[in-house]
C-alpha cells in the first residue's frame, strides 16, 4: 500500500469532515427564505469541499486496496467529534474518546495485518 495515497485518502476524510461541521454550522441558523436557506456561502462550500473529498477518494483508491478504504472512512468518526469539539463547543465526553480511541486502535491492528 504507497503511504501517499494512504494520505490522500485521510486527508479527503477530514476535508468531508470540515464539510460536515460547516453544513451543520449552516444548518443552525435562520434564513428569511427557503431559497437562501439552500445558496448561501456556508452550503455551497460545505457541498464543494464534499466533491473535493470524492474526488480525492477516487483517486486515493489508485494506491490503496479497495478492502481498506471503509477502514479508512471510520476516521471521519474521530475527526467530526474532534472538530465538533474544537468548532462548535460539543462536549467530548469519556464515552466518546473511548469510541475513537477504539476507532484507532482497530485502524493500526489492521494495518499491522499482512
């Protein structure tokens, strides 16, 4: 597995992540229309950098074995938690660090399976 498309790959999760903190950032607020509440800079940002996420996916999956991708994505738990915490002031209860210290936890013995 080449080490720079791995890359691509969790950075593309972690774009789709900002994606989904700025959608919901958008979502909290009130619009005067049904047609501002859709084009806004907010959404069509969060919907642009979710293309941009798709695309880097695609072409991640050059270098990285289809079977490992879904492991991959599991990541973007961690990062929308992490981001959520940091952005918009979402507890991070012990709960929820244990999930995604699980989350890793199972990302690393993978790899380590030949």
């Amino acid at each position: 597995m080449d080490i720079r498309y791995t890359g691509l790959y969790i950075l593309s999760v972690l774009i789709a992540a900002c994606s989904q903190i700025l959608l919901k950032t958008a979502a909290d607020r009130t619009y005067p229309s049904k047609v501002r509440e859709y084009l806004n800079v907010p959404v069509i940002t969060g919907y642009g950098l979710m293309g941009l996420s798709l695309l880097m996916t695609m072409i991640a999956y050059r270098g990285v074995p289809l079977s490992f991708g879904p492991v991959l994505e599991a990541l973007g738990y961690v990062f929308v938690a992490v981001l959520g915490w940091l952005f918009l002031k979402e507890r991070l209860t012990a709960r929820k660090a244990a999930g995604m210290a699980l989350i890793i936890a199972g990302i690393l013995l993978i790899q380590m399976i030949p």
